[in-house]
C-alpha cells in the first residue's frame, strides 16, 4: 500500500502518512523554507530537498534516513559568465525539477538549464550542450522573468526529454552530446498567428512519461493538452471538457491510454472552472475525457493545482494533488472519490509519493 | 582595522563570524569572513560573485553601491553590516 507522499511548499517540506484513519501530516523539515522541489527517498532512504531562500538563494539539502536528519550538500551553480554573453544571468535562481535515473541526479532551472550530479548531491555539472544552444538566449520566460526546466523525463541512461517554459521540449538520444526540439505539433495560441506552431516558442507546462511505454508522453501546455506516441517526435492535441488550460498532468504508470488532467478557466484567470475543482481523467488516450468531482470542494474554490502538485503512485490507483492555496485531497480509487487532508497546508510547489 | 558583521539570520544556516580586518575593500573584508567560515560565501555572494539580489550591505550608514566587483573602499573605523533586505520577503 502506498502510505508516504511528500509535499514541497512555501512553508517547509511536509511529510505526510497514511495510517488507519487515513493521510495525516507526520513531520515537517525546513520550517519556513520554500521548499521549490523535492526527490523522495530512494530504496536506501536518501533523498534531497530544494530550498529556494527569499534572501540567501538556492540550497539544497540531502537526507540518508527518509528525513529525519538533513545536511546541506551542493547546489548546481554555473562557472563564470562570459564577457556579453546574452540572455540571462548565468545565475541559478531556482531548483524546478529533480528526477533521479540509476546513479544520476538531474535538476532543471530557472534560468533554463539542465545539472547532472553522479556523487549523489556533492557536485553538480551543467549540460553545457543545452545551456549552448545557439537560440537559448532568446528563450522567453512562462511565469517568472526568466525560461525554466520543469519537466525532466530520463529512460535509460541516454534519453533524457525535458519540458522548457517557453522553448519546448528538447530530447538527447545520446546521453546529451546533442539535443534537439521535439515539440513538434505543440500549438501557441498566445502568439501571431504564424508563429502559432513554432516548436522553440511553445510553453509546456509540464510533460509527463508513461513509465511502462515511455514513447507515450503527455503534455498540459498552456493552452492545450497534447500527447505524444512516438517519444514527442510529433505531439497531437486532445480537447478536454470544461477547459484545456491547467498546469498539472498525471500519467499512469502502466497503462498508455489513462492520465489525468486539473483543469482551471484560463491563463487571465486562474481558477476551477466555477470555482468548482474537479479532474479530467482520460482512459481512452483523450478521445474522451470523464470530469471527476467526488469529494472535491464545489463552491467559492480558489485552489489552483500548480504543475508538480497532481501524483499517481506507482499502483496506478493512488493519486494526490496539493494546491496554491493549501488544500490537499487524496483518492484511492483513480479519482473516482477525493478524501480532503485534514490540514490546511502552505501553498503546494509539488507533491511526490515515496 | 573595519569591523564585519552579519545578519542572526544567517546563523539558522551557517556560522557568522564578526571579525575584524585590515582589507581596505568591500571584496576583501567579506574574503576575510568567507575563510573564517566558507560556507558563509555562497550565502552571500551568487557564483557569480556578485552580492545576491535580496542581501544588502552598509558601510557605516551607507549603502553599498557596487555589488558586482565589491569595491566599495572601507577605512579603518568602517563597521560592515551584511544584511537581509527587504525585498527578499
């Protein structure tokens, strides 16, 4: 049974338990801290948190014991800017992502870039690749002043896609000695008409895997909900009910056809659609959608699910979200019925099982 | 010889020493403080080098102006005072 989540807020990393009478708050690190990420603890317990210090910046802090103790560990940084280098700062100012594939870490960026670490948090070495390309500098920034890695999508120990806010998608096939776009069919409605399909202009807001067949790939964009069957070679555009504008996606695990989907009214206007939060769950790969609402709140809801705040466990089953506003709701059956956290949480950066 | 001083803040992090030094720059008075206390830097400054966005620094009553090459020139009775700012939250 899947009985540990962990939740990445404004306030503090807050683990959380399922016991009897169902989840509960059971600890709470870096009280205060904005916790912009977190990488649940793998088989040995070693896990990292990604703090995001109004004054003092990013840190980041490893834990071998599942949290119970922390110590503070390098946080990816870049060398020395070049003399007129272009776009933005070679400054990290925010962790945005982390995953972990085998032996290495990956953490995405604002600004965008990529950081691998293969000594487990002690050293971080920047894709130099990427962070070269010759049209990064002009990539724009989706919701901070500067472009993002928020999506970061390993298989194996060459393929890695990441989710860029606002550049696209870029692939290496080669453990990174080239990268290339790969978010063709991806459309933007928030640009002139004939740019509207520019793959290097598109805003993801976040990619997710289907772990078992890992050629199927979902996207929540900006403005649309798009899915890949061919490892995002070419993306096609589904059309979900009460809106396609959201930030979170949740792919299952095993089966390739099923995600899940929060939607809210549009970008001017960041709210459930009559503020009333309900899940989009597709089974059939977004030919249709069903809108689940059980046990979510219905009336004068404000809560906005960010992009890392919707998981599935690996059962398939068990989902979680965690919103802007603090709420969180847990379901057990695929979202079906959502049982709210009796707590009132800081806003939600991201929610992980593990 | 100046006085360099931090913000309590930091001491939920890292130790802050107060020392005192004969640098007579900004950029060498905090290089003093950051061997006292390595960890201290990369509080401070950005990998950059520059002062990070949300901390400010006053030399005896005045703001620090230069926060890239940390120039601002120190004399021997200046109090340094490394602080939060306020539009860090």
């Amino acid at each position: 049974m899947v009985d540990r989540a962990w939740v990445a807020s404004r306030k503090g990393l807050i683990e959380l338990r399922r016991r009897a009478g169902g989840w509960s708050v059971a600890r709470t690190s870096f009280v205060g801290d904005p916790v912009s990420m977190v990488l649940p603890p793998d088989a040995s317990g070693r896990m990292v948190a990604a703090l995001n210090l109004g004054h003092f910046g990013v840190k980041l802090h490893a834990s071998d014991d599942a949290g119970a103790t922390w110590r503070e560990v390098a946080a990816p940084a870049f060398g020395p800017q070049p003399e007129g280098a272009t776009g933005p700062a070679w400054k990290v100012v925010m962790v945005w992502a982390m995953e972990r594939q085998g032996g290495t870490l990956y953490a995405g960026t604002l600004p965008g870039a990529l950081f691998r670490s293969i000594d487990g948090a002690q050293s971080w070495q920047l894709d130099e690749v990427l962070w070269n390309q010759p049209g990064r500098p002009a990539w724009s920034g989706g919701g901070y002043d500067t472009p993002g890695i928020h999506s970061i999508s390993p298989v194996g120990d060459d393929t890695v896609l990441v989710g860029v806010s606002c550049a696209g998608a870029w692939i290496t096939r080669d453990g990174g000695a080239h990268w290339g776009q790969t978010a063709h069919g991806m459309r933007a409605d928030y640009m002139p008409p004939e740019q509207a399909f520019d793959p290097d202009v598109q805003d993801p807001h976040a990619i997710a895997r289907c772990a078992a067949l890992p050629d199927v790939l979902w996207c929540q964009h900006h403005n649309g909900i798009f899915r890949s069957t061919n490892g995002g070679v070419r993306w096609d555009e589904l059309h979900a009910p009460l809106s396609s504008f959201g930030f979170a996606v949740a792919a299952h695990p095993a089966d390739p056809l099923t995600a899940w989907f929060v939607p809210a009214v549009k970008d001017q206007c960041r709210v459930p659609v009559d503020r009333a939060l309900a899940v989009n769950r597709t089974r059939d790969g977004g030919a249709t959608f069903e809108t689940l609402r059980a046990g979510l709140p219905q009336h004068d809801c404000y809560d906005l699910v960010y992009r890392h705040g919707l998981a599935i466990a690996d059962d398939g089953t068990t989902l979680m979200m965690g919103s802007t506003t603090g709420g969180v709701w847990a379901s057990d059956d695929a979202g079906d019925h959502w049982t709210a956290l009796p707590a009132r949480l800081p806003p939600v950066y991201a929610l992980r099982f593990g | 010889m100046p006085l360099v001083a931090f913000t309590s803040q930091l001491q939920r992090f890292t130790e802050t020493p107060e020392i005192r030094t004969a640098a007579a720059t900004l950029r060498d008075a905090l290089g003093a403080a950051f061997e006292a206390n390595p960890r201290l830097r990369h509080y401070v400054l950005d990998e950059q080098g520059h002062l990070r966005q949300h901390v400010v620094v006053y030399i005896s009553g005045r703001r620090v102006v230069d926060r890239e090459a940390l120039a601002d020139p120190l004399a021997p009775d200046d109090k340094v005072y490394v602080l939060q700012a306020l539009t860090g939250g």
